[in-house]
C-alpha cells in the first residue's frame, strides 16, 4: 500500500476524488480496496494536516468517523459525498478541535 510507504509519512497534505468510484471495464468494484486505505488512513498519516475526500463513494459514517482522530488535521473536505449523514458532519466538526477550514458541501 502506498500510504504504508516512509515517504507517505511525511504528507502533511492528501487529496484524493472519485475513489471506489465504478470505472467502465472494471468487473471488480474498488470499493472495497479503497474502504480498507480509509480504514488505515488515520494511523497511517496521524500527520496529516489537510485532507480532502471528495466525490468517495467508498467513504461512509464509520470511516468518516475515523477521521475525527487525526490530531494535526486543521483542513478537512469532503464535499460531494451524499452517502454521509449530517450526524456525521455534525460529529467531525465536534470531535476535530483544531480544523479552520471544513467542505462539507453536497453532503
């Protein structure tokens, strides 16, 4: 996994869009790759201090939830996701004390 590698380490920023989105050809969904990286995202990259998951149909409650524990996390997006309930949005803007900038749009 590339976000295991020492060089992810050092990411104070991540984007990532359109993850477990269909692709045409593709006969296997990646949904359930990509639930795996989020899973381990916030272990993986506790330093990251803006983090934008975007347009993620991979990305549920119980993931999104996880985010809440990245400690350095001042930036955090995750607009066109409308799977995600507002309990949710409601609980990261509670739980991440240190953010200044949040995109919740088309949640």
């Amino acid at each position: 996994q590339a976000l295991s590698q020492p060089a992810a380490r050092r990411l104070a920023s991540l984007r990532i869009s359109g993850a477990g989105a269909p692709r045409s050809g593709c006969d296997v969904p990646l949904v359930d790759a990509v639930q795996e990286v989020l899973f381990d995202l916030p272990a993986e990259l506790a330093q990251l201090s803006s983090l934008a998951l975007n347009s993620c149909p991979a990305l549920n409650d119980a993931l999104a939830e996880r985010l809440g524990s990245l400690p350095r996390l001042t930036s955090l997006s995750l607009a066109e996701n409308p799977q995600l309930s507002q309990e949710i949005v409601t609980s990261l803007l509670q739980r991440c004390a240190g953010l200044t900038e949040a995109d919740f749009s088309f949640c």
